[in-house]
C-alpha cells in the first residue's frame, strides 16, 4: 500500500512551484507529520508534510523539477509496518539493498553543497566527509576542497619512494589553484524571477522619482536609550526605529493621502486602511511582509509583529497573506550600511521610504556647528498621483515626527 504525496494549493494564483529541495531519500523512514519535501513558489517556500507514516518509497519529482498544482511528487510506502524490519526468509531478495544504500548515500553527501563545491567533488571522486570544512554552519566551501586536493597531491611529496639512479626526473604538470570553471551558469529560483519581474513592471509602468530629505536622529536615540531597558522587560520585545518610522510614516500617510493610494486603469483608489510592508532580505531574496492596521497598534505590537515576520522570513515560512495586500512600504538599507539609495516601488503601491545608516555629521545648530547622528531618507513615489508638493511634504512631516518624536504620542 502506497500514499502519494501531492503538492498541496499554493495560494491564490499560483498553479505551479519548484521542487526545491527533498528532506528525506528514498527508503528514509517517515513520521506522520514530518516535513519530507520544500516548494518554491514565485512568493513563498513552503514545506509540504506527510500524511502518515512509514518510508519514502519513490520520489517522482526531483529537485529542480517544475509541479503543477496537486500533482504527485512522490510516495510513502507502506504505511507505520513499512519501517519495520524485513522477516529473515526475505534476506536473499534483500541482496541488492548495500549498493542501493551506498548510492544514497553517495547522492546525499553531495546534496546540500553548492553547484561549484559539488562538480569539484564529482569529478575529483572525493568523500565531502572527509574534507575539513570552514564553511558557515559547517558547510563545505570551495576552498575547503581545493586545499584538500593541493594537500592530497602533496603528501606523496612529503615521502617520496627511492627511485632508480638512471631513471629519468618525472615531469609534474602545473596545476592552477582555482581548480573551478571560470564561469557558473546557475537557474535564476521563481522567488528571484518573481523578485526581477516586479521590479521591471515598476520601473516600466510608474513614473517613478525620488525626493531626499534628512533627519536629526538625537531625540529619537535619546529617547529610545532612555527606555528600552524597561521596554523589553514589559514587552518581552526590543525597541528599535523600525516602530518610530511605522508610526511617523503613519501619521504623513494621513495627511498625503495620495500616498497611500493606487492607480487601477482610470481610477485612483484611496485606501483607508495602512498595512505597511516592511522590506526582508534573505538569502533566497528580498520579501516585503506586511504589518496590517498599523494605526491601530502600539509601538510594543509593531516591534512584535515585525520581528515575527522576519524570522518567519528567514526560515522561509511565510504565508501568501502575509505578503500581499500592502499600502505603503518601508525599506532599511542602513542595515547593511547604505548611506544613500533610491528604493523601487513595490507594485501596485504609489511609495517606498528608504531607511539608511546613520552617521554622526557636522550640523550648523542654532548658528553652531554641532555634531549629529544624521540619516538621509528617500521617498520614491509614483509622480501619476503624487506631485512633487505632496513628497516633499511627506518627508518633512516624518523629519518632524522623528526629530519630535513627541509629536506622535499626540498624533500631531
């Protein structure tokens, strides 16, 4: 008795995914909701779990290979028995079973490495577990193999055995150290095909500008150095900007509606309602999940709900809800230390605001040259329903807003 494993709704949409990646190999035995195999979608990575117990018995799509939609990817075999061990009268048949073991084995070795790392490790016929590796997490690198082999290659050098005296001296090659190709084609994931398709819709469809300002960040790191102690006790979360921008950008979007706003055909549709996206990057791409409601939230519950949505994005585990429906968009290249960028818009929204290092500058205060904690912000917007008044106003409302943050305990 067999269970196939079919590749379950995706979310609105979405008819097909790539098969990323499979937890389990053939003859792996399973537990009822285990996870055995990760989509890729153009939005989300999703885990697809088994249904009930026993061992992977055939696994028809590979990894790479395109699903559509309740299409079956695979097996489970014989239930919970299947994982049980084979009567003794059995064992002749059971003969092949050594060499169907080592081929696993051998395919899973090589399975978590990257395409350069495992066509070296392929072709110099090595063993993955007996290279040292330097890697993040433990993982093989590039290096890692190439230092194998020029070590391997030199130990012979080390002992060399007596040769006779009239016998030539051997000619050794040279071996360049970058053993790999110059060049790696590699598929672009549907994640970062998805990604470079909305990104060019944007820059296609918008007529897209960006408007700069900068913001005096002393109060708002006073403020925050002042409370975040007492902070993270009650709230059981840190106090970082992200929940000082959410609430300044909220109080600008309600006076620059248009902000908020989407064009559809002819039709300007004004949202009353702000679900800000707050830009994630990952090592698959970036993401934008939303927070929703904001206006009805505190900055305790903004902090939450976005340190939930980046862990959720980090792991992959991101739902299709969680990443649509967005007004408005926050993107924070200080993070990786940006000092200044112009965000793209994130289609169908009319505004990004970038976020950037901040970075202790000479400011002429009061007639006096002080030194201040300065961040630049840019406000890319759709210049169809925004003027330039309308930007320009909007950052000088968040520069108010932040360098007051006392503004927004009064929504002023």
């Amino acid at each position: 008795m067999t269970t196939p494993i079919t590749v379950p709704a995706l979310g609105e949409s979405v008819t097909e995914a790539t098969v990323a990646k499979w937890m389990k190999n053939v003859g792996d035995p399973v537990k009822k909701d285990e996870a055995l195999v990760e989509l890729e979608t153009d939005k989300v990575t999703q885990e697809v779990y088994a249904t009930v117990a026993g061992t992977l018995g055939e696994i028809v799509a590979p990894a790479g290979a395109t699903v559509a939609v309740g299409s079956v990817i695979g097996h489970i075999a014989g239930g919970g028995a299947a994982a049980a061990p084979a009567a003794k009268p059995a064992a002749a048949a059971a003969a092949p079973a050594p060499a169907v073991k080592q081929a696993a084995a051998e395919s899973a070795a090589t399975d978590g490495l990257a395409p350069a790392v495992r066509k070296l490790v392929e072709e110099n016929g090595l063993d993955p577990a007996a290279i040292p590796a330097s890697g993040k997490d433990g993982r093989l690198t590039k290096g890692d193999v190439i230092d194998f082999l020029e070590k391997r290659k030199a130990a012979p050098a080390a002992a060399p055995a007596p040769a006779p005296a009239a016998a030539p001296a051997p000619v050794v090659p040279h071996v360049p150290r970058d053993l790999a190709p110059r060049e790696e084609r590699v598929p672009m994931s549907r994640l970062r095909r998805r990604i470079a398709e909305r990104l060019k819709q944007a820059q296609n469809t918008a007529a897209m500008l960006t408007t700069f300002n900068e913001v005096d960040m002393t109060a708002v790191m006073a403020l925050r150095d002042r409370y975040k102690e007492g902070f993270e006790k009650k709230h059981k979360v840190k106090l970082g900007f992200m929940s000082f921008f959410v609430k300044a950008a909220l109080q600008a979007l309600k006076e620059i509606p248009a902000v908020n706003a989407e064009i559809d055909g002819n039709d300007i549709i004004y949202k009353n309602h702000y679900d800000i996206g707050v830009a994630v990057g990952t090592e698959q791409g970036l993401v934008v999940p939303v927070v929703r409601d904001v206006d009805a939230m505190s900055f305790a519950e903004i902090e939450a709900k976005i340190a939930e949505l980046g862990r959720k994005a980090r792991d992959g585990k991101l739902s299709i809800e969680e990443l649509t429906g967005g007004t408005f968009t926050i993107s924070n290249g200080g993070t990786y230390g940006s000092l200044m960028s112009t965000p793209i818009l994130n289609p169908p929204q009319s505004g990004i605001l970038g976020m950037h290092k901040i970075q202790q500058r000479p400011m002429v205060i009061d007639g006096k040259i002080e030194i201040r904690p300065m961040m630049y912000l840019a406000l890319s917007y759709d210049h169809r329903i925004i003027d330039g008044r309308e930007a320009v106003t909007f950052l000088v409302r968040l520069k108010e807003s932040l360098e007051d943050p006392q503004r927004l305990l009064i929504e002023m």
